[in-house]
C-alpha cells in the first residue's frame, strides 16, 4: 500500500507542467533593476525613484525573496517632507517573504512577511511577469487613492555571477 502511495505521489509531481517549473527555474536567483516606471491612466509615465533607480531582486530556489529599491540621486530634497526627514537623500522600498508562480496565468505572487510599507505587511500581491531574453518583466495595476487606474512596468536583467540550481 505504501508503494502504491508513493508510486501515486510521484506520478503527480511528474504531471506538473512543465513551464510552471521552467519559468520558477528561470525566475530563480539575482535580479538588478534597471527601470521603475508607474503610468496613470491617459497620463505621462512617473518615475517615483528617478529615471536611474538601484535595485536588486532576489528569488530563491524554496520560495524566498527579498526586494530592495533605492532612488537615483534627485538633487535637493522637497521642502514638503515631514519634519525629521530632512537628512534623507535617498527614497526606499523593500519588501521580503515568499513567492508562488502560476505558469499558466504568466503570475508571479508575492506573499509579504515584511515590508517598507506598512501597507502590505502580511499581505499577498499578485503580479504579471515575463522573460524577453535576459530581461524579466514584471507589470501590474492598481487603483490609486484618487481613483485613477495606475499600470505600471518593472524591468529587471540578471545580475551575473554563478547561478545555483
């Protein structure tokens, strides 16, 4: 009987498709950000950490990651900044948890255990993702607090360095 259970068990896992684990395999490993762009609906592209952001985007192989953005050099700080903030020179986003992917829907999500913004502390963000040779693109929408419909567009090319497996 326990034969049969595992026998059952393996013939399950080998009926997985193929580009659920391909594409988990692809999105596996170091990711530098090279453009963080959101659009408004009808509107001019925004770029909320500069035309020039740093950033990395860590995806392990057991469904960990961890996501670090940093704004390119904007020159002198808002005079609209809380007090306290005035010796901030940089904007930052992170976030970290767990991922899943769904093949067949092109979905990466992100199940947060932390995060930068409160916001989405223990939550679950679902996002679009695809390759184009060594590039991973990562888009979605959200309605933003003025009721206008945000897309946005993240690109990403692998950092180099040996990948594990």
């Amino acid at each position: 009987m326990r034969l049969i259970a595992v026998f059952l068990t393996l013939a399950s896992i080998s009926s997985l498709p193929a580009a659920r684990t391909d594409r988990a395999n692809r999105l596996t490993g170091s990711w530098k950000l090279v453009s963080y762009t959101d659009t408004p609906d009808n509107g001019m592209p925004y770029f909320p950490f500069g035309t020039a952001p740093i950033g990395q985007f860590i995806y392990t192989s057991d469904g960990h990651f961890s996501v670090q953005v940093v704004s390119s050099p904007t020159g002198s700080i808002p005079a609209s900044l809380p007090k306290g903030f005035e010796d901030m020179t940089a904007t930052y986003l992170g976030y970290f948890g767990t991922w899943t992917t769904d093949a067949a829907e092109g979905a990466l999500t992100y199940h947060l255990a932390g995060a930068s913004a409160p916001l989405y502390v223990r939550s679950d963000v679902s996002r679009r993702i695809r390759f184009d040779g060594n590039r991973l693109i990562v888009t979605g929408e959200s309605m933003r607090s003025d009721g206008r419909l945000w897309r946005w567009e993240r690109i990403l090319v692998r950092e180099p360095g040996k990948r594990r497996r």
